[in-house]
C-alpha cells in the first residue's frame, strides 16, 4: 500500500523540525519500491480480470 | 517553520461535500502547469493544504539543495516518475472499469452472492488505486516542468499529497458511499445494508489510520440504521480495535464473517469467527472460505454437517434457514436428529425435483369486481404499523398513548389494549408488535415483487396476498409471548390477580414427578401416567371450571416415554404451551383472534378475485404475450434431520419454536430448498395418524414459504407438493391424506394457495366429504385434529 507506506515517512518526519537530505533520498526509495509494487500489483489484477 | 501547521492540517478531514476540486477524475488532465509555482498554487487552494504549505518550501529547502548533489537518488527518481507516468493510462482505465462494474453491480441490487463478491473486489481495487491517483494527478500536473523543480516541489507535495489527496478522493467516495447506502436504504434488507457497512469498512479498512474520524461518524451513522443492534455494538467494539491496530487482516476476517454471519444477533458468534480468521493466513482464509461454501452447499442439500463449530454451525444455518418471525434458534441445543424416525417409510432418499416458471402476473376473475375500499383502508392501516413496528417506535407510541406502571413492552402494550378496549387501532398495535423487525423485510419483499409487474391487477393481487400473510397470523404464539414475557418481568405484578397458570400450579409436576419416581417398572405405562397427570391437574385447578374441562385432554400429552424425562419440567412446559394462550383473564383472546380472523377473511376474499395469468411461450415478443420467466427449479425431501427444526421457521407458522413435536415419532416433513440459492423454502408438516381400526391417514399442512408462494404460481407449486405427498401415501400405504383446508388450520399461506387446497379437497354433492376421526391427533402446541377433516386424497 503506497499512500500508507508513504504515510508512515509523512508521520515520522512531521514530528521533526526540519527535513534532511536523507529524509529525502528514503522517500525516494520509498515512492520506486511503491511504484514496483504498484506495477506488479496492475499486472497481476490484469492477469485475474483475463481469467474471470 | 511552521511545523505545527503542517501536522495539523493532515489530520484535518477535508469537507466530504467538495465541489472545486481540481483533481476530479475525468477532468482535464492535459492542463499543465507554466512553473512550479502556479502548480502550487492550485494545490493551495486544495482543502486541508492551506496555510501549512506555505511552509513547505522552507521546511524542506536545504534537504533539496542537498539532494541536487546525490545523482544516484536523482536518477532514481527521474526513473521512477516516468515508470509511474506509464502506469497511469493503466490505472485510470482500472478505476473506469471498475467503477463501472460496480455501479452495475449496485443496480442491479447486488445480484446474487457472486456478484456481490465482484463487486467487493471492485471496491478493494479503487481502494488500492485511489492511492496512486493521487499521485499521478501531482506527477502530471507537475512532470512538465524541468525536473529540478518537480524535486524542488514534488517531493514535499507528494509527502503531503499522497496523504491529503488521498483523504480528499477517500472522503469523496466515503459520501458517495453513504449516499448510496442512503438513497438505497429502504431498498435492501438487513443483510445487504450489513453487507455494503462491510464493504464500506473493508474499503476504509485498507486505508491509513487518519481517515478514520470521519468514517467511524459514517459508521455510528449506519449504525443508526435499525440493523440489529447488539451485532453492531458488538461489531463497532472490533472496529474500534481495528482502528487502534490497524489490523488489515482483521477486517478481511470481518469481511468473510459479515458474508456468513446472517444476522449479527450474537457478538460472540462473530467475534468467534473473526478470531478464527485471523489466525490464518490469506491461504489458509481462501480454503476456509471454501470450506464453509461447501458446508453451505450440504446443507442446502439437506445432508449432514458432520463436525463443525458451534458457532460455524449456527451461522451456517442461519444461512439455510434464515432467521424470521418465529426464531427456531432459541431452542437450538433442543434439536436431535431424528431421521431414524422415517426408517419405516419407502421414499426416495436423494429428494425429489420441482421445476416450476415463475409467476407472470395475475389478474381478475370474469365478473369479479373489486372492492378497492379494502385495500385502500389496509394499505393505511399497514401505513400506521410500519411508524410503529420498530422495538423503538412502538415503546415511543406506548409510553405517549398508555398510563400504565409498565416497565415491559409487553406490559404497556397490554395496558394499551385494556385501555382502548380492544380496538381495531389497538389490535395493530399487535400487529406491529408481532411483526416486528420483520416488518421492513416483510414490506421490502412486498415491494420488490410489485415493482416488477407494470399492471394494476398484478400489483393489487400481490398487496393483497402480503396483507393476507400479516393478517392471516392467528396470534396464538404472540399472544402466548406477551404473556410469558410479563410474567417473567416484575410487569407480572400488575396483572397478576387476573393470570390464571400461578407459580404453584407451574411447580406441580414436582410433586407429580416424585409420585411417579416411586412407581415400579411394570406399573409405568401409558394409563397409568396420564390418570397421575389428571389427578394432579384436577387437584392445581380445583375450583376454576374451565381449566377442570381440560383436564383429561392435558393428561393424554404424557406417555410412556416421559418417565425417562424431567416430568416436572414437562409438566410446567406443557401447562404453559397449552394454557398460557387461554389465558382469557389476562388477555382478551377471543376478542383479539376474531378481529384478526375478520380482517383475514375480508383480505382473502378480495384475493380470491384475482387468477393467475397463463405463461406463454413465445420465441419472440409480441404485443400481449408475456415472456417466459426463469424456471425454478427446488428440490424436496421427506426428512426429520436435526436442521430441519428450523424450516417452520422458514414457513412462518407459529409453531415453529415448539420443539416437542418433534419428538413426536409420528411427526415429519417434506422440507423445500433452493438448490441454486442454497436456501430452504419453507417446509410440509406431516403427521401419521393411526386409528384404533388400523386404518392409517396423514396429515397433510403444506406451508412454503410465503416468498416462494409469491414468485412462482402458488397454484401449481400446491399441485405439485400434494402430488409429491400423494405418491408417498400411495407407497406407504395411507388409507388417505387429511386437511383441515380452514386458513391457520393447516396452512397459514393465503391468497391462491389457500384457494387451490381448498379447491382441491374430495368432493360431496358441492361441498367437502368430511372425516371423524376416532382418536384425537396432536401435531403440536394445541393444534389437534380429530374432526371434520376434509381429504386431499383417499386410497
């Protein structure tokens, strides 16, 4: 789940005062791991929607 | 730095009702922004943004300078977002089918349970997209612009983007939801309200912990909707906990619980099922699933659970044999199976099929006219019961309408009664008490087959045969309800002096017990119990000669096999079951049951003006031709299998809850299923009556379920049950199939029905050929048969 994953990064970094560069390069991980996860998700809900 | 401002505004839910938002779907997405900064204006005037995006740029300046210089992660980046931009034709389309899916879905009433599956899936599909349009709206506004600025504002926006767009489009589809639900509210029953309020929360489910303020209002909301209360008390427990640990499994466990749990009526049940399922992983939740559909599928087929879970066990019944009027589940642990009781009979064991077309319409009979006045003043009485069938309602009405000391609804309806002295008005209090929360249901079914049919006759007949089902009740079992209720409330009190069964007459069989316990074995039989019982019940009543009369009727419900028994127990029981209804000091009865038989007859002889319309098939439809319905197909067994208890129930006949007739080895049916619905459909009560000159007869009380009655033709399912019923008599050699065709008698199924069993009995010179019998026969509670029976068929 992207929007909570990125949601638990939102909430972490909320409670800090400032934001860091490695704050950033995390949530750049994040949003490619999100994104895979995304692409892997719509390829197999595509694989089901053939088979119904 | 305004870190608090840019906590705050998250947690804020945006205003469900919103109308500007830029990012609805299917808006112009080729719009692109000029700069970054006209992008961020748009994203500022987005609720819940304001003023905490001021901040964002200086919050997150320095890491971005910082990050220009880390080419690895930009790359990545870059990367990514145009990976993600590939994707998104793809999602929208997703979301456009789904959507579209489940919109068709939702018009069509949810369709059959498969469908209802689809269109949970379709649900959680938008639920995990909704996430990532989100984002691809941000990416495409913004990706147009040189990429430094995307990083520059993109990754703070999609910080705070991925969770305030995401509320915005949850919230959104949160209202269209519950709109949905609203709109549709008086259109489905309790199950499918149950049904979407699960859906609902699996869709939320799936969400992140913050959007949960304003769904949990949502929830209490529908929790308002009369959708049984316990249930969702107990269900909101578990969804507050679900809240506290954001226990996606949980809810999936939820899901599966709402889809076999019919009626909430019991936390623990639920929660017992839900603990199951959360134990399992997703494998091992899909073979249960599996498993419990095959368990559904055994019995719709009349065939053994074997072992299973109490609670599985009840949930599963109570999908066969859904919960109504009469609710069979209170005695649950009562039931046996008794199949060895029809050892003796020749019948096909593997059931018998039923294939019938479902109904065309109806129209009235040559000459007939109707009388529009009577459905018009029952349409308006029924109109006053609905304000008040609800528990709450009609505490609400009787504690505004009575003076009374009351704390019972029972009792208040009572002193209602007394105090309006029995009126018309005041028996549909009872009415509405008697139906209850079956009420909505009743009316919903009402409704759903009347909007099926375009033509008047059709609509009047099908209003007529409802109004002929909650009227046709005797009132017996309520009646006997409401007294057993006061007297286990402090109420008894108040209308004590004028009850009839005391404490002391209730004890009795005590003493009888211990009388008998003394007996020696070769002295227990059949006399000698039943001259102890009649002793001892004339000694308890003496004095009251009515209750004396009834004396050596009451004695013969004993027998031999009652010495193995709690007699004591029995003794109350029965006193109870037979007299607490006659109770005529407490309850005007006769005043009661001849108010109601008036208003039955009234209904049923308007009914009996309508006929029904004659199928015909055509290959193509004309002008005046009516298209062939789907035929039905149900499935019949002779059968007395512990499950069978509750399709009385099913048949909505009032002895559905007295469970010692079914001990009654003599006693046994011909139980109805929907084999594709996996459904029972209400059930034939037999009785084998054997008279002292060995001749034998079976007492036949057809009772399919008034739903069944109503979508097929009533006539020709009469015909083809009592063929089933004839073909068994002839192969067990009956001298012949007896009726009581008096409406309660054997049947309480009105309108057509009743017409075609009362046409169908054997004929003398115009009227029915009657029977005495010799021996009085008991089928349950105090429906006894011995006189004036007329024959459905004689060898």
């Amino acid at each position: 789940m992207s929007l909570k994953a990125s949601t638990n990064t939102y909430k972490k970094l909320s409670n800090k005062e400032e934001i860091t560069v490695d704050d950033l390069r995390a949530m750049i991980y994040e949003f490619k791991e999100n994104v895979d996860k995304l692409e892997t998700a719509l390829n197999e809900s595509e694989d089901t929607s053939k088979t119904s | 730095m305004n870190e608090g401002n840019f906590r705050m505004n998250f947690n804020k839910i945006p205003d469900p009702n919103l109308k500007e938002n830029k990012l609805e779907d299917g808006e112009d997405k080729k719009v692109f922004f000029k700069d970054a900064d006209e992008l961020l204006n748009v994203l500022k005037t987005l609720p819940n943004f304001g003023e905490g995006s001021k901040d964002i740029e200086q919050y997150t300046k320095k890491a971005l300078e910082e990050l220009k210089n880390d080419k690895e992660a930009l790359a990545i980046f870059k990367e990514t977002s145009d990976k993600f931009l590939e994707l998104q034709e793809k999602i929208v389309e997703k979301i456009r089918h789904k959507t579209h899916m489940l919109e068709s879905e939702r018009d069509n009433g949810y369709g059959d349970k498969r469908s209802r599956r689809k269109l949970r899936m379709g649900l959680h599909g938008i639920a995990s997209v909704f996430n990532s349009i989100a984002l691809t709206d941000i990416l495409q506004r913004g990706i147009k612009t040189d990429s430094e600025t995307i990083i520059f504002y993109l990754l703070p926006i999609m910080m705070n983007g991925f969770a305030m767009v995401g509320n915005i489009a949850m919230s959104r589809h949160v209202s269209k939801k519950e709109k949905e639900i609203k709109t549709t509210r008086d259109s489905i029953n309790s199950r499918n309200k149950l049904q979407s309020f699960l859906e609902y929360v699996s869709l939320v489910g799936s969400k992140e912990k913050d959007g949960y303020s304003y769904n949990k209002e949502l929830s209490q909301k529908l929790a308002n909707l009369n959708i049984g209360e316990n249930a969702l008390k107990g269900f909101f427990e578990l969804h507050n906990n679900l809240v506290q640990n954001e226990s996606i499994d949980l809810l999936h466990g939820l899901e599966i619980a709402g889809r076999y749990a019919n009626k909430f009526d019991d936390e623990n049940e639920l929660k017992l099922l839900v603990g199951k399922l959360i134990e399992m992983s997703p494998e091992d939740k899909f073979e249960y699933e599996s498993y419990l559909e095959n368990l559904l599928t055994n019995l719709s087929e009349n065939k053994n659970l074997g072992q299973v879970d109490d609670f599985e066990y009840k949930m599963l019944c109570k999908q066969v044999y859904p919960p109504g009027n009469y609710d069979t589940f209170e005695h649950l642990d009562k039931y046996k199976d008794h199949t060895n009781d029809l050892d003796k009979y020749k019948f096909n064991r593997e059931g018998m099929d039923i294939y019938i077309d479902g109904m065309s319409g109806y129209k009235l009979r040559d000459g007939t006219v109707p009388n529009p006045e009577i459905l018009k003043e029952y349409s308006v009485r029924l109109e006053k019961i609905n304000d008040i069938s609800r528990p709450k309602t009609l505490t609400e009405f009787l504690e505004k309408n009575t003076t009374t000391d009351a704390e019972t609804v029972e009792g208040k309806l009572l002193s209602y009664l007394e105090q309006n002295n029995y009126s018309k008005d005041a028996f549909d209090v009872v009415i509405a008490y008697q139906l209850g929360e079956d009420y909505a249901q009743l009316i919903q079914r009402s409704q759903d087959q009347v909007v099926q049919f375009e033509d008047v006759e059709t609509k009047e007949y099908i209003q007529l045969a409802e109004l002929a089902d909650i009227y046709g009740d005797n009132l017996k079992e309520t009646i006997k309800h409401i007294v057993k209720k006061i007297r286990e409330s402090k109420d008894a009190s108040l209308f004590e002096k004028t009850s009839v069964l005391s404490g002391k007459q209730l004890v009795a069989g005590e003493r009888l017990a211990e009388d008998l316990k003394i007996l020696p074995e070769q002295a227990r039989n059949n006399v000698v119990i039943q001259k102890k019982v009649e002793t001892t019940f004339k000694n308890i009543f003496q004095g009251d000669p009515i209750m004396l009369q009834n004396s050596k009727e009451f004695s013969l419900l004993f027998s031999t096999e009652d010495f193995n028994s709690n007699i004591a127990e029995l003794w109350r029981i029965r006193l109870e079951n037979v007299f607490s209804s006659q109770v005529g000091n407490m309850i005007d009865v006769s005043a009661l049951q001849t108010m109601q038989n008036k208003a039955f007859q009234e209904i049923q002889s308007e009914a009996q003006k309508y006929q029904e319309l004659v199928e015909v098939e055509t290959s193509k439809e004309g002008p005046g031709e009516r298209k062939l319905k789907k035929l039905r197909h149900l499935k019949t067994y002779f059968s007395k299998n512990k499950e069978n208890a509750h399709a009385r129930m099913v048949a909505h006949v009032c002895i559905a809850t007295n469970y010692q007739m079914l001990e009654n080895p003599n006693y046994f049916e011909l139980v109805i299923f929907d084999p594709e619905r996996k459904r029972n459909m209400g059930t034939t009560m037999l009785l084998t009556m054997e008279e002292p000159d060995n001749k034998k007869y079976l007492l036949y009380n057809p009772n399919p379920s008034v739903g069944l009655v109503s979508e097929v033709s009533a006539k020709r399912l009469y015909k083809m049950m009592t063929d089933q019923v004839i073909e068994f008599a002839k192969e067990n050699n009956f001298d012949g199939i007896l009726v009581n065709p008096n409406h309660g008698a054997s049947t309480n199924r009105g309108g057509l029905f009743l017409q075609a069993l009362q046409q169908s009995t054997v004929k003398e010179n115009d009227s029915d050929k009657k029977i005495n019998l010799s021996k009085e026969h008991t089928l349950g509670g105090g429906y006894k048969y011995k006189n004036d029976l007329s024959i459905i068929w004689e060898k």
